[in-house]
C-alpha cells in the first residue's frame, strides 16, 4: 500500500466486494452499479487494488502486448532478422512471450509487489488488413489475459486509444472518397470502437474515479484531424483544433462516447488527451484545452519538447527536459478546468531504428529512482484537482512497463531482475507487503550474490579476501533460503536476535568487506537490505527538494520522511538519525537532522566544482550550448524499528544550472532589413534587473542599442531587433546582458548586408537541349541540367540558360553577386558546371553549344536534402565585367561537367508546377551592394 505518515500524504486503503455479480466499491464508489462479465469469478482475498483516492498517489505503467510467441514482426529488425540473439539484455524475467495466462498472472504480481496501481494497456481498433495471428495480431492478449487473470484483483486497467499510425480512423480514407461518404465510414468505425469500450468500462477492474471510467487518447492531433469537417486541409491540428465548426465536430464525438457510458450506468467518462508537449508557450496547450473536451492531458512514453542532437541525449538530460520544462510547461499553462499527468520515461532505444536518436545513454536503477522521487514532488506540487471533484488525486503514468525494442521499459529482465522495477515501490510504497517482501527478498539476493561474483572476479584477488567471499556465499545461501519461504509477519519475527535475520546479514556485509568489496556495491546492498527491513515493517523511507535544477545562491528546502502504513502492523520507529551529505567540493559541512519527518533548506554555493557534466536543453530552436553540472546530493539515515537498525541512502541529485540561458534567433530577412530576436531566459530564484547592449558595428544601425528588462524567476522574454548593413558584408554584432548577478555574452548575432534580388528574363531563359529543340520561357515548366539516354542507344542532354536584365541591379557599386537555385529533385546527380555566355538579344538552339567566356564547377555534391534544397555559386566577377561592358544581360549556362550517353542523370532546379507568380520558386541573383564613399 502507498501511504504517508502526514495528513498531506495519507493512503487509505479501498474495499471491493462480490456480491450475486454486482461490484461495489466501497470508500469511494470507484465503480457504478453495473453487471460484469467477470462476475463469476472469485477474487482472491487480498491484496484488493484500490484506485485513484483523495491526496493519494496512484501510479501506473503503459503495457504493450505485441510478444506473442509464432510468427512476430516486433521480434525483426527492418531487414526481417531476429534482433534477439543481439539483445539478450532485453529479455524478461518470464522469457519473450506474454501471451499465456501463467506469464501475465506473473506480471500482475511483480507490478503490484513493486509499486503499481494499473497498467495502461495499448488498445487498438481492427484492421485486419495489417494484424494476423489472432485478433490484432496478438495486440489485445495481455488486456484479455489480465481481465481473466485469478491475481487482477490486485491492479487495475485502462486503455489508451492508440489512433497513430495506420490505425487512426483517418486511415480508412480512400482515394476517391468523399467527404460524405468519409463520414458514413467514420461514423461507423466510431460507434463500433465505442461499444467495445464501454464493455471494458464495466470490467470491475477497469481505473474509476468517483465511478467515472477514464480512458486516454493516444495523440489529440490525429485525433482533431480524423473528426474534422475536412474542409480545412491547409490547417494543421492545432488550428484546426480553435475552430469551432471542428471542434464542434470532435465534441459531438466524444458526446456519442459519453451517451453509451452513461447508457450504461457511468455517471461519466474522463478523457485524457496525449499530447507529446505543450509548445514553448503554451500554445498548444491552449489550442487543445479551451473547452473541457479533455479532463486531463499526458503522452505515451516520454515528451519530445525539443529534438535535440545525440550529444543532448543523456538520460539526465531527458529528466531535466521534461521536469523542468514539459511538466512546468503544462502545470502553468493548462486550464483551470484540467489537469496534467505526469508521464515518467524510461527513455528511448529503438534498436529497429537505430538512426534514431537515443535517450537512455547513463541510465541506471538509480537514476529512474531519481526521476521517480522529483515525479512524487512534482505531484504533490501540482496534484490533480479536477479529476475528482473536491479532492485531490496524484496520478502518474510511467511510460513503459515493456516496450522492449524500443527501450523504455523497466519490467523485471534475466538481466537486471527487478533493479529497476523496485524504484516504484521504494519511492511511493505498495499496496502488496507480502508480495512486495517476497520482491524485496529476491532482489537483495540478487544484489548480494553480484557483489559477491564481482568481488571474486578481481584481478588482485587475495588468498584472504577469496576466504571470505567464499563464507559470504555460503551464509548468502542460507539467508536466500530463509526468505524464500517468509511472509512479511515472519520475517518481521526473524529480524531481532543475535542469529536473527539481521545478524545474518550484518556478518555476510562484514565478509564483503574483508573480501574487498567495492564501496558502491556495498551501498547498493545495504539499500537492497534496508528495503527488505523497511517493507516488512510497513514503513517506506523518502526524501525531496523543492527543486531539482538549481542555481548558484538559491536554497531549496530538503525534506525527509519516515511514513508508515496505516494499514501496516504498527511498528515503533525510534532513533531516525539524518545526515545531508554534500559533495566534498561544496564548502559545508554535513548537516544533521533527526526525527520521522525533517527538513532543512540548503543553499547551493556560489562554486560546487564539477560532479557529472551533461548538455541540458534550454527553450530555443537548435542545439543547446548550456551545461548541467549535477551535484551528488544525498540524505543518508540510520532508524531504529523492531529491534533492528537500518541504515541506508537516498540520493537527491543536484542539476547546477547557469543563471542566464540565452539565444539569438534570426526572424528574416527582406534584402534590407534583418529581423533578429536576442532571448533571454532567468533560469535564477530570484527577479533580475538588468540592461541589454548591443555592441556597436561601423556601418550597422540597429533599432535598439540596449533594452532594460526586469525578469521574473524562470521568465524567458524576447527583444525583437531590426539591424540595416550598409558595410558590403556579413557584420558580426555581439550582445550582453548585465545585472547585479554579473555580465552575460549573449552570443552573436550576423548580419546580412543589403542586398537585392532580381528574377531572370523570361524571354532570355529555358532549356537547350542536344537534339536543337529550345524550350524558350520554361515552356516546359522547369530548368533541367541532365542527360536522357534511351534503351535505343540514343540520348539527349539538356544545359539550362538564364539571363538577368543588368538594369535590375541598379547603379550602387556591387559587393557580391550570387546566382540562387532551388533544386527540387535529382535522379543520378554527377557533377555540373557553370558556364559564362556572351550577352545576346535572342535565346536559341544555338546556344546549346555556343563558345563560353568563361566557366566554372558549381559547387554541388548529392542529391537535394529536401524538396526545395537552395545551390549558391557566386558570380560576381562575372556580372561586374558585364556591366563594364555595357551589355544589357548577364546570361549563364549550366551544363553537366561529364556526359555519360548511356546514363540518365539530372538535376531539376525549377519544379514542375512551377507558374510565372511562383518567383520564389525561380532562379534568382542576390545581389550585395558596396558601402557608399
């Protein structure tokens, strides 16, 4: 059971009954009066879940069931190939598969035994076009399995609509349909979706709160795009989404849903909406959540509030990425009417998609338990008050409990046993004592007899050291022997003594050491021990700070607990002794605290010295330059309970932040004027005043030279800065921001010089080709540099000719003069060259392979990266002796540098939907004027 010793943190525990098939849910009434089709079945006794209560945390895990043994693609990498011999590391406890009954009773205990409520399970609608092996492929058989499972009374279940991919209802839009008939499918494929879960939602297990089923919604976009009018293509589903004829549209939707449930004898349903993240302003929080469509929002197994490169991806980066900005984000800007909760990711490894980035690089046990303890102070931060009217619920969802291949998973494996499947229950507790125990027993053997195995393994191993790693094995036997058989009340009763259980384990910690055991496995199993102790005793040791992300001067304030289980045997916990460790680089002493619930505040020094260095995102487009330094905090205690000391840790991790995070954004350029956005974000504890300066550049004006700003803590604001370049060439403008707590270099900003673009000749452009035609004006819509061959041994080539009226460019001296092409497509590319062609008042065949003033290779190389891929090759020199020669155009032809007759290569570099008005599409000249004398 999760409980807590304080009024804030209470858990109470919630009683279902069986009676003549109707369910009640007593306490709270967590299910409506409905019939079951699992009626008949008998429950165990105990342990009974309990749901989502009142200032009670109620922490879940998103289930996947795609491991059906047989034929499975989920088992292959792309190439079809098993990815299974490669990973052995990911393999469960329980072997590969999930799909017999003994496999998911099994997982149903060690959930609950280490700390779950209920399993999200992955739902999806039929599409038997891309699913065999059963229904869906097997995707539905861990739910169904768990449904008939004789330990479901245990946890509970809910679904989440998974409406990605190919089976979002939009996929059932064929080529051809109508609207209307688009409808008649939808509406169809809906109703049948609904039914089958509101007969879920009378599964007495089914996640209820105040009789309310709550289900999730996988992605609110999709699901905005698939029940739209459809006559909005050009918006994307957040616009779509803050039109009211859509939205009106996804309401009626959701009504349909509603009036089943309530058909059904659900007072309601609680919608949550997925929701990857909440935009750098919340602007796609407030696109989703004007209305109350949704109760709650979420995501699937972690937040991308920022793409970043591989050298962000830390597993510390990801905590602090969706801490301190996707959780903050969507706590501040959600609406009064809704709630958020918290997804807790176990990263990202996708091993079929290894081009992927990942975001489980350092990740341990440790860390997740980490990310869990800064998940339970956030939720009591920001519990959710509008799921239960009058209450206040504290809900999370980890995401995942075994998302295998791609990475985010924390059921136990033959790799890790349950290392980091035991995070759950030592950060929030469990509502399973004797499962918890028997989980608890398991995993300090399994600590014990590494520790033991890598001990054994030391190169420099003594005769002595191997003596007592030998003995220590020996008496590990023994111990793991009495556990495996023990309930919480015996080994309660086997703990005192002097050959008690603890004595037993305080000579085998004793041998560990004298067979050299390092400091770090020693601590791992003294944790391991102290959990075991702890949980039989029905107490549950934590600790928070009120921040995790600190600056240099800011105090956060340290709490520590002891909480006991109401429901528990009672235990008298005496002689609880704290001690607030520090790095040995901070100057201060360790801090002393005693009692079963103590706090103190701690002030981070103005110089910590480097612990664990790692990229943290900041809120700006592209590659963060800012580093955390996270500091190793921790609370270490000894208490007294039963006739036993324990002793152990708990770490609390600094991350040191700058104070300052700041960037510099280009906003455009329209040939004189150069937009740039100069940001500046407080990431300090405090309000800061200070002035922005902007260093002076010859040649350069600019809208603003310094900007005063007075920032709020954790504010982020933008000076918007409009710069003129007179000096002929890219000016390089440095910035400042300087305040009390010091001066900032903002970075850099460069500016464009002005410049123009002039569009080419119509008359004097098209494409030559080899065989005399000349396709004057694009008659042909495009500029083609290539070389067609055909299966008859013939080929032609095409070399593109443009031409630019000089007048255009006006009388100013030029400084640069760049010829731009878009490129939109290439099939074959080699290289090309750029060819300088006498000016001439006619554009003809002839010009295929008139004589050249001058040429040059254009430097390309590969295919265009995107549709639309910009080339540049400056032909300054060229169009400066134009001009001395009085010409009226500057014309250039672009050909292959080598022609290969049997081979079809090209590059298209205008597209073929290209119109006269569609300027941005055609070759252009940049052109950058000299400063004036």
């Amino acid at each position: 059971m999760k409980f807590a010793a304080s009024p804030t943190r209470s858990r109470l525990r919630s009683l279902t009954f069986v009676i003549a098939g109707t369910v009640i849910a007593a306490l709270l009434g967590l299910a409506p009066i409905v019939e079951s089709a699992d009626a008949s079945e008998t429950p165990p006794a105990a342990p009974i879940a309990r749901g989502a209560q009142n200032d009670d945390y109620f922490v879940g895990a998103n289930y996947f069931s795609g491991w059906r043994s047989g034929d499975n693609f989920h088992f292959d990498y792309l190439n079809g190939t098993d990815w299974r011999a490669d990973h052995p590391e990911l393999e469960p406890k329980y072997g590969w598969y999930d799909d017999t009954q003994s496999v998911i009773d099994q997982q149903i205990v060690d959930a609950s035994a280490n700390g779950l409520d209920y399993f999200v399970f992955d739902w999806y609608p039929e599409r038997p076009t891309i699913n065999d092996g059963g229904e869906l492929g097997g995707l539905h058989t861990g739910m169904n399995l768990f449904r008939t499972s004789a330990e479901k009374s245990r946890m509970q279940f809910m679904i989440n609509y998974i409406d990605g991919g190919s089976f979002n209802i939009g996929a059932l839009r064929t080529p051809g349909m109508t609207q209307a008939q688009y409808e008649t499918v939808r509406s169809a494929e809906w109703n049948t979706i609904t039914d089958k879960w509101v007969s879920l939602f009378a599964d007495p297990s089914y996640v209820k709160i105040d009789g309310k089923p709550v289900i999730e919604i996988y992605d609110v976009q999709r699901f905005t795009t698939d029940f739209s009018t459809g006559t909005r293509p050009i918006l994307n589903p957040h616009q779509l989404a803050q039109v009211p004829e859509e939205r009106a549209v996804l309401q009626s939707a959701v009504d349909v849903l509603k009036s089943k449930a309530r058909a059904a004898g659900f007072p309601d349903v609680i919608i949550g909406g997925g929701l990857q993240q909440p935009g750098f302003s919340g602007e796609y929080v407030s696109a989703h959540d004007y209305d109350g469509l949704y109760d709650f929002f979420t995501a699937y197994a972690w937040h991308d509030m920022k793409r970043v490169p591989a050298a962000d991806n830390s597993y510390d980066n990801l905590i602090r990425d969706n801490h301190d900005y996707v959780w903050n984000y969507f706590a501040r800007y959600i609406d009064a009417n809704s709630d958020y909760v918290p997804v807790v990711s176990q990263g990202w490894d996708n091993i079929v998609h290894p081009e992927y980035n990942s975001w489980t690089i350092d990740k341990t046990p440790e860390a997740f338990g980490n990310y869990l303890r800064e998940t339970k102070t956030f939720l009591d931060e920001h519990p959710q008050t509008n799921l239960s009217p009058g209450s206040s619920v504290k809900m999370a969802i980890i995401g995942s409990w075994n998302e295998l291949f791609e990475g985010h998973y924390f059921l136990p494996t033959k790799a890790d046993g349950d290392a980091y499947t035991s995070q759950v229950g030592r950060v929030f507790g469990t509502n399973d004592r004797d499962g918890t125990v028997r989980a608890r027993s398991v995993n300090l053997c399994d600590e014990l007899h590494s520790a033991i195995a890598t001990a054994s393994a030391a190169p420099t191993l003594t005769s002595g050291e191997a003596a007592a790693l030998g003995s220590a094995t020996s008496h590990t036997d023994a111990l793991c022997e009495s556990l495996s058989t023990s309930d919480a009340a015996a080994i309660r009763a086997a703990l005192p003594g002097s050959s008690g259980l603890s004595s037993q384990f305080e000579e085998i910690r004793a041998e560990l050491v004298s067979g050299g055991t390092s400091p770090m496995l020693l601590a791992q199993v003294a944790a391991a021990w102290a959990s075991l102790a702890e949980t039989a005793f029905g107490i549950t040791v934590t600790a928070g700070s009120s921040d995790y992300s600190v600056t240099a001067g800011e105090t956060v304030q340290v709490t520590a607990d002891v909480e006991v289980d109401p429901a528990g045997p009672a235990p008298v916990v005496s002689a609880v002794n704290w001690q607030l460790q520090y790095p040995t680089t901070w100057p201060a002493a360790t801090v002393a605290l005693a009692g079963e619930h103590a706090s103190t505040a701690v002030t981070v020094p103005s110089a910590v010295g480097d612990g664990v260095i790692y990229s943290v995102s900041d809120m700006f487009a592209g590659p963060s330059p800012m580093k955390g330094n996270r500091q190793a905090v921790e609370l270490g205690y000894t208490l007294t309970v039963g006739g036993i000391t324990v002793s152990s840790r708990v770490p609390l991790p600094l991350t040191v932040i700058p104070d300052f995070a700041s960037r510099i954004v280009r906003n455009g350029f329209d040939g004189t004027t150069d937009s740039q956005s100069f940001w500046v974000h407080n990431q300090s504890h405090a309000p800061v005043s200070g002035t922005l300066t902007l260093e002076t550049v010859a040649g350069v004006t600019a809208s603003h030279s310094s900007v005063a700003l007075t920032l709020a803590p954790d504010e982020r604001r933008e000076t918007a800065v409009t710069f003129v370049n007179s000096t002929g060439a890219d000016a390089l403008v440095g910035a400042t921001f300087t305040s009390p707590l010091g001066t900032v270099d903002l970075g850099t900003a460069t500016v464009s010089p002005k410049e123009v673009t002039v569009g080419t000749t119509a008359a004097r452009d098209g494409t030559m080709r080899s065989d005399g035609t000349a396709e004057i004006n694009n008659s042909n819509g495009r500029l083609q540099v290539g070389n067609a061959a055909r299966s008859d041994g013939t080929h032609t080539e095409y070399r593109p000719v443009v031409s630019f009226t000089l007048a255009d460019l006006g009388a100013d001296p030029l400084s640069r003069v760049v010829l731009d092409l878009t490129e939109f497509e290439a099939g074959a590319p080699t290289d090309i060259v750029i060819e300088h062609l006498p000016s001439t008042a006619v554009l003809s065949a002839s010009n295929f392979g008139s004589a050249a003033t001058d040429a040059k290779p254009f430097p390309i190389s590969g295919a265009p990266s995107s549709t639309g891929t910009h080339r540049q090759i400056d032909v300054t020199s060229w169009v400066l002796a134009d001009k001395a020669a009085g010409v009226t155009h500057s014309t250039f032809r672009i050909r292959l540098s080598v022609v290969a007759p049997s081979t079809t290569s090209y590059r298209t570099f205008r597209p073929t939907e290209f119109t006269p008005s569609d300027t941005t599409d055609a070759p252009v000249l940049k052109v950058v004027y000299a400063p004036h004398a």
